[in-house]
C-alpha cells in the first residue's frame, strides 16, 4: 500500500485493505492526508511501515511545521483552515523502518520497485520543486502529475 489518507477515511481503508494481503506500507510523506492512517492500518494488518528517516522529524513536531500559502485565494484558505491543520497529529507507526535513495521493497515482494527520493511537496523553496521536476523529467516522462491540481509537461 502506498500512503494512507486522512482519519476521517479510515473505515474504507481498512475494508480496501481487507481484501488484499499486505506486506508493507510506504509513506511519501508524512502529511495528514498521506499518513494519517498509517499507525492503525500498521497495527490492524501487523505490516511495517517505510518511510525517510527525515520525516521523523515532521512525527516528532508534526504541530510545527510552516504552513504556506501562494495568492490570494491560498492566504485566505490557509487561515480558515489553519487552527484545524494545527489540532491534528500524525502518530509515528511502531512498526517502521526507513528507506532511502536506492532502496527496493524486494523484501516485500517487489524488487522491481526502487525508491527515488524526490523532495519537493514538504519543501516551500521553488528551487527545490524545480530540481525534482527536473529530476523526474530525466526518468523519461513527459508530465508531472502533482498530488494537487493540473498535470504539467512545462518545468
């Protein structure tokens, strides 16, 4: 399983994942709406979770991380939204191990499968943003399908 969604969804995760048998979960990021439901789904099926050893820090102080906006519209959902996004927690799973640059998930059943890192979502710098399209673009593909709004082939 990749990511987990957020809490309000963990009824279906956890009827979709009843009928499969897991082997591992692999976090992206640890972002409520990716990684919310990690810890119970963890422990429900007793399957490790992956994840960069980075993000332990966003586990530790999930309440502190920096919350951005871009225009008008972003600035006036952001503080809407921020009390809320400040309430919840992101537990870390127990069952974990880290993954990095390079890795597969042979031991899972998919040595086909290699972990790139790929930094970008969790960092605010465009810098950052255009070195992992980049990135990505080198691996051969034409459009970047970001979690969040329209896919681009322009970067």
């Amino acid at each position: 399983m990749f990511d987990t969604s957020s809490g309000k969804s963990i009824s279906k995760a956890i009827e979709a994942c009843s009928k499969y048998e897991m082997k591992a979960l692999v976090l992206s990021h640890p972002h409520f709406d990716h990684a919310e439901n990690a810890s119970v789904i963890s422990e429900r099926f007793n399957i490790p979770v992956a994840y960069h050893s980075a993000d332990d820090e966003i586990f530790d102080h999930y309440d502190a991380q920096p919350l951005k906006s871009y225009g008008l519209v972003g600035f006036v959902v952001l503080k809407m939204s921020v009390k809320v996004l400040r309430e919840i927690k992101v537990d870390r799973p127990k069952n974990h191990y880290y993954i990095k640059e390079g890795d597969t998930l042979a031991d899972y059943g998919f040595p086909e499968i290699r972990v790139v890192e790929l930094p970008g979502h969790l960092y605010y710098d465009l810098d950052v943003k255009k070195k992992t399209a980049k990135r990505i673009r080198s691996f051969g593909y034409r459009k970047i399908y970001y979690g969040y709004g329209k896919p681009t082939d322009k970067f």
